[in-house]
C-alpha cells in the first residue's frame, strides 16, 4: 500500500491542487464555508499521505527529515483548524519533489540517448571460421568480429583484415568519416560507413572508451549541485531546531495554538521547491536556446565561467559539409554538372 502511494504522489499534488482551487473558488465566488473546509481537509489528508508515509520510513531508519517535520505541522494545522494551512504546506512540498523528479529525468534523458547508441550485437568468429551473431556481453578479450557495412562497431579493438570508413562522431565529435587500415585503433559505438573489416577485440563492456564515457556522464546525473547540498545538510539541523523552538514557545507560553502556529510557519515549503524549481527553470530555458545542460551542478560550474574554448566542426557548426561556391571554367555547364553527379553518386 505504501509502495503503490508514493508510485502516484504526481496524481496526489494534481488532485490537491485542483481541490485548493476549488476550496478557493468556494471561499471567495460561492462565500461557501463548508466548500472552503471540505475541499482544504480532503486536500490536506490527500496531500499529508505520501509525506507521512515518508516520515515514517525515516524514522524507522532514526532520522528527523523534513518530511517529519511538515507531518507534524499539518497534525497541528488540524488541530487549530487551519486548513487552507496544512493543504497548500503539502501541496507545495509534494509540488517540489515533483519538479525534483522532472530535472532529474529531464537530466537523465542524455544517459538514455548515450545508451541507445551501445551496440547490443557482435559477429564473433567460431573455431570453424563462422561468423556467428553475439550478445555483445559475450565478447571476450581476443576474439575475432566482424563488422560489415553500417553496422555499428561492437568493442574497441584492431583491424586486422579489410579497410573502410568509420564516422567517430559519439566518441571524438569530429563529424567526417577516418579512414581505417590493418593496424588501425577502433572505437566501440563508432559506425562503419563503408567497407568491411574484421577486427581484435581489446577492450569489452565497461572498459571500451564508449563504456567510460556513460559511466562519467552517469555520474555526472546523479552528483547534486552545490546549492542542494547545502539544503541536505542545513534540513539536518532545521528540521530538529523547529521542533525545539514550537515546544519551547508552548513550554513557555501553554499556548497549544502558538507552537503549532511556529510548526506551520517553519515548515520549510519554500526551501525545499526553491532548488528544484530553480533548476527547472535554467535547464528548461537552456533546452529552448538549443543547450542542453547534463544536471544542475553544471549551472552552478557556469556561473563561474569566463572564457569558453570551442573545438571542432561539429560544435559550432552542424557538422555536414556542404558546397559553399562554385566556379565553371568551361561554356558548356551542363555537361560539367553532369560529370559532376555521375561521381557524386559514387561517393561517400
């Protein structure tokens, strides 16, 4: 049950924020009293859940999360009868961890390109001769592939026998074709555009240089920036100093309602969307000026940035040569284009 709750909290923070709506439409349009509560209370319980849920997987582990602290909160909203209180502190809460999640997969969406382009297949010479088709897992170190015209290139290895074309773009971004000979270094993840060449595996799975470079942008994805790091450890210790101050007011004052009234004002909505929403808001709007940015802590390394050193066709440039001009030296152009096209067809 647990499970299947926090699986749907983006439904929860939707539905509760539809129901604040409603509460708000009947407070202020309808000047309904029992649609303001009704609406508020059902958003709170909805709401208040997945978070409690959370809290008490925390402090099964002896941790006071700021989930703990936010579950006390709208107990204690409720118990002043502070709806409008408790429904928008969760649906804030839940709202962050929601574009929490959406940077995240938005960051994560470059793993997934990267991993589309690892060849899944190898043609693997038997005892015989045969090439036969492999999982690219059963590739050892030594054996002998084949790799035809098109195809991706399984492993980094080198050719032995053949020569051809191969388009290193996801390993080196340098966009035209490198010719490759017997003796020739080759890159996993490459493509043969033309030729066919066998070649000796020398390096397989995580060790190809295509394998090192999605274990660095995996780690990349999942390091936090600096500004959320500072989050993490300073919720460690507000969490814990709220609860102090609300029972020391109550202590002092025996007024229940004031040490509540601290709990809901200190429960930390704004901190904890503050960071996911403003890493949305730099990779969403580096996306719609064609920059794709690997995770946030890249947008706090930026901040930094003075000078920016650009290499290769590629980067700055599409990538795809074209004719730029043209000069005749001779009358009769149509006979020179038609040249032209007979060995365009030809060539790669």
């Amino acid at each position: 049950m647990q499970r299947e709750i926090l699986a749907r909290k983006n439904q929860i923070t939707l539905v509760s924020g539809i129901l604040i709506l409603i509460g708000l439409f009947g407070h202020f349009v309808l000047h309904s009293t029992v649609v303001f509560n009704t609406a508020f209370i059902i958003a709170s319980i909805l709401g208040a859940t997945p978070i409690a849920i959370q809290a008490y997987q925390s402090l099964k582990v002896k941790v006071i999360s700021i989930d703990v602290l936010v579950t006390i909160a709208v107990i204690g909203a409720f118990a002043i009868q502070n709806y409008e209180e408790s429904a928008i502190v969760t649906f804030l809460f839940l709202f962050g961890s929601y574009l929490e999640q959406r940077t995240l997969n938005k960051t994560r969406s470059a793993i997934r390109s990267l991993t589309e382009m690892a060849p899944e297949s190898a043609l693997l010479q038997t005892e015989n001769g045969e090439f036969v088709e492999v999982d690219v897992d059963d590739v050892d170190e030594g054996a002998i592939l084949l790799v035809k015209t098109g195809a991706r290139v399984p492993v980094d290895g080198t050719v032995l026998i053949g020569e051809g074309h191969i388009n290193e773009a996801s390993i080196t971004g340098e966009s035209l074709p490198v010719t490759k000979v017997e003796g020739s270094g080759v890159f996993a993840g490459t493509i043969l555009e033309n030729g066919t060449i066998q070649i000796r595996a020398d390096k397989v799975g995580e060790d190809t240089t295509f394998g090192k470079i999605i274990e660095l942008v995996e780690e990349a994805q999942d390091s936090k920036s600096e500004a959320e790091r500072f989050i993490d450890r300073f919720s460690k210790y507000y969490t814990p100093a709220v609860l102090v101050i609300a029972f020391v007011a109550w202590l002092f004052t025996r007024d229940v309602e004031l040490g509540i009234t601290i709990l809901v004002l200190g429960c930390p909505g704004a901190l904890v969307i503050g960071v996911p929403v403003s890493n949305v808001a730099g990779i969403g709007n580096g996306a719609r000026h064609g920059i794709l940015l690997k995770g946030s802590e890249v947008i706090g390394d930026f901040s930094r940035v003075d000078t920016i050193v650009f290499d290769k066709t590629g980067t700055l440039t599409v990538g795809n040569p074209e004719v730029a001009e043209k000069a005749y030296y001779n009358e009769d152009t149509e006979i020179i284009l038609g040249y032209l096209a007979s060995i365009e067809r030809e060539s790669d």
